[in-house]
C-alpha cells in the first residue's frame, strides 16, 4: 500500500546507479579541452563513484528495519533462515550470470589470459569472498563494479550479529536505547577497521592503476575493507531504527529536513568533485566522505518516509522504475561499455573521448541498452527467483511490510 512505502529510497537506489553509470561514462571524457555543453558532466569523473555508499547505507536502511521493528516490539529476531534466502535470490543469480559472462566476455573478446590467478579471481567472487585480499577484489576483468558485491555480502553477514548483540537489552532497557547501543556496535566496526588497516599485510609491488585491476585494488587496500564498509552499511541501520520511531509522523518539518539532507548531500558531491581522486578519504581513511556524506543520506532515508510531500515527490515512476531494474543496471553498464568501445566506439576509452556531440551520443546508447539488458536481467533471472524464494518463506507480519525493501 501506498502508505507502507519508504519514501524516498527508489529515489536513492536510483540516484545511486545513476552516479555509478555516469562516473563510468565521464572517465572516457578527455581531460586535455574544454567540451562545450557537457563540462557540467565531467565532475562524475570524480564524485559518481560515491553512489556506491549511497547504495551501502541503503541497503543497511532497507535490511534493519525488521530488526527494528521486531526490537521495539519485545518479539523475537527477525528469522535469520527467511532473512538469508531472501538475500541470496535478490543478489547471487544476477550477479553470477552478469560473473560467468563477463569471465567469458574478457577472455574471448578483450584477450584476457586464462590463468590460475584469473581462475581464482573468479572462484573468489563466485563464492563471495572476494573483499579480502587485493588480487581478488575484482573478480573478473571488463566488469569493474562487481568489486562491491563482495563487500555487500559481508555486510549482509554482520548485520545480524550486531543485533545479536542488542538483542538480550531489549526487555531489560528503555527501547530508545538500542539506538545507543548501536553506536556502540558503530565504534566497534570502526576498531576492526584500524585493526585491518594497521596490521592487514600488504604487498605493494605492481600497485597503481597503470598495472591492471590488482594494481588498481592495491591503491584501496587496505584502506577499503569489509568492516570499513559494513561502517556506512550500519550507519543507514541507525538511521532505520530512527525513522521506525517517526513513521507515524508526517509533518511538513520533515520535508524541509529531508530537503536539507539531500542539500548536505549534494554539496559534499560538489566539494570532492574538487579533489584528484575519487575515493573521497574521510574519517579513519574510509572512503566516500566517511562519515559525513553517508549520515547525510542516512538523514534523508530517515525524516523523507514522514514527509507530506517531497518523498512522494522524489519516488515519482522515473525514479520507481529504475530502483526496481537498478541492480541490473549497475552489474551490466560496465561490460555493455567495453563492448560499445570495443565495436563501435574505439575513442570512448579512458581520457579520450574529445567531440561532445559524439560523446552524448554513445553515451545515451551506452544508457539505453544498459536499461534494455537490465530489465531483461530482472524479468528473466532475478525477479522469477526473487518469487520463487517468497513462496518458501512464511507469511510476514503486515507490520514488517515495507516496499522497496531490498
């Protein structure tokens, strides 16, 4: 039902795939003229990569609230069986078909060599285990962007066992406190994070981007890690048990907060476009502006679901839609990239892409059959098993409804 929906998460989720597509696109822009009418783009070179935390403190929002729910009830923990399938059928078919094609992609199309280690690398991914070390973090070559799956699996894995956690408080202390308590697992996550950082043994030989996908990982690690990651993913788990407490809640004063959220938002996207890299270093070497960016959108998912208007507003159908085939789009943009570069635009590639108009031009075309293959993923691998799985879990309770949830 309409008043069960999260405003402004579909806007999020497709915000989010936007700036990771568009990032994409705007690496290929050369860097060495000015390209009237289209300068306006070239700031996603840099900030576009920040959709990926959009994504994390989202996902982190969308998977806590039946833990926070079920917390302030006094009832028992969500069931961990219903919580696993339900994250297995919307994450692993589509991307271990957008793996297994991309593996074959790289070796028959871009001549990628087939090794033990490019065999690792994609046993690594296909088990979800790829996050740990740098020659694995990307799991297969010509698709870039299934680095995060990884990360995004783990924090699947944790959330739990943070409200593991809290849940023996829960009769012994006023329910708001768990929101205190979370801080504390918070500060734990950060620990771990400095411990990996300090102390993870690094190899920096062949390190930098100019040597491949590894080179490139060897930059972010280890500074990028799970826990690093699972930091922002439980950050939008915070600001779940928030609006858990405000969804009865509608007033115009959300909307003006909400608004001023996204504002945060944007004007840190505008800031780091500023900078040189587009890992955005925040606290404790975390990327994307940590904490800062993260908290607020984690702000604007918390007040926009009590909204009188602008969550309405920003979930319009655009933005439903492409939150719904929003998966599909990040785990193929990359490969239909390579491949319009590869047969048709050989000048899209990093840095080199000079005419404006050309640039606009296969860039739509880039968009457009990444949508196209999207909604063919969703209608044919993801969407069948995500049905199929609700059918083997038991009847929710209305009250843990939410749409757009994962």
């Amino acid at each position: 039902m309409e008043s069960n929906r999260l405003h402004g998460a579909d806007f999020l989720r497709a915000a989010a795939c936007l700036l990771v597509l568009f990032h994409h696109l705007a690496q290929r822009m050369s860097w060495n003229q000015q390209l009237p009418g289209i300068e306006w783009f070239r700031p996603f070179a840099i900030n576009g990569s920040f959709g990926v935390a959009v994504f994390f403190v989202l996902s982190g929002f969308l998977l806590a609230r039946p833990f926070w729910l079920a917390f302030d009830a006094g009832t028992a923990m969500p069931s961990l069986t219903t919580y696993a399938l339900r994250r297995a059928a919307r994450i692993l078919p589509g991307f271990w078909v957008a793996l297994l094609l991309s593996f074959v992609i790289a070796i028959t199309v871009f001549g990628a060599r087939l090794d033990g280690q490019l065999l690792l690398r994609l046993a690594s991914g296909a088990l979800l285990v790829s996050d740990w070390h740098p020659v694995t973090l990307f799991p297969v070559e010509v698709n870039g962007p299934l680095w995060s799956i990884g990360f995004e699996v783990t924090s699947y894995a944790l959330l739990p066992l943070g409200f593991l956690l809290l849940w023996p408080m829960r009769r012994a202390v006023p329910d708001r406190w768990g929101r205190l308590a979370w801080l504390g697992v918070i500060g734990v996550v950060l620990l771990l994070h400095l411990a990996f950082v300090t102390w993870y043994p690094m190899d920096m030989r062949g390190r930098g981007w100019e040597n491949g996908l590894i080179g490139g990982a060897k930059t972010w690690m280890p500074r990028y890690n799970p826990f690093g990651f699972f930091a922002m993913f439980a950050v939008g788990a915070l600001a779940a048990g928030l609006q858990v407490r405000l969804a009865r809640l509608r007033h115009w004063a959300f909307d003006l907060a909400a608004l001023a959220a996204l504002a945060g938002a944007t004007a840190l996207l505008a800031a780091q476009a500023r900078e040189e890299t587009s890992e955005g270093w925040g606290l404790l070497g975390i990327p994307y502006d940590f904490p800062w960016f993260v908290l607020a959108v984690g702000a604007a998912l918390a007040t926009a679901p009590s909204s009188r208007l602008l969550g309405q507003w920003l979930d319009n159908p655009v933005s439903r839609y492409l939150a719904r085939i929003s998966f599909g789009i990040y785990i193929w943009h990359y490969p239909v990239l390579e491949l319009v570069r590869r047969y048709w635009a050989p000048d899209m590639d990093h840095g080199q892409m000079g005419d404006p108009v050309r640039f606009v031009v296969t860039s739509g075309v880039i968009l457009a059959i990444s949508i196209g293959v999207a909604q063919l993923s969703f209608t044919f691998i993801e969407n069948p098993v995500i049905r199929w799985a609700r059918r083997r879990e038991p009847s929710a309770p209305a009250a843990l409804a939410t749409a757009g949830a994962g």
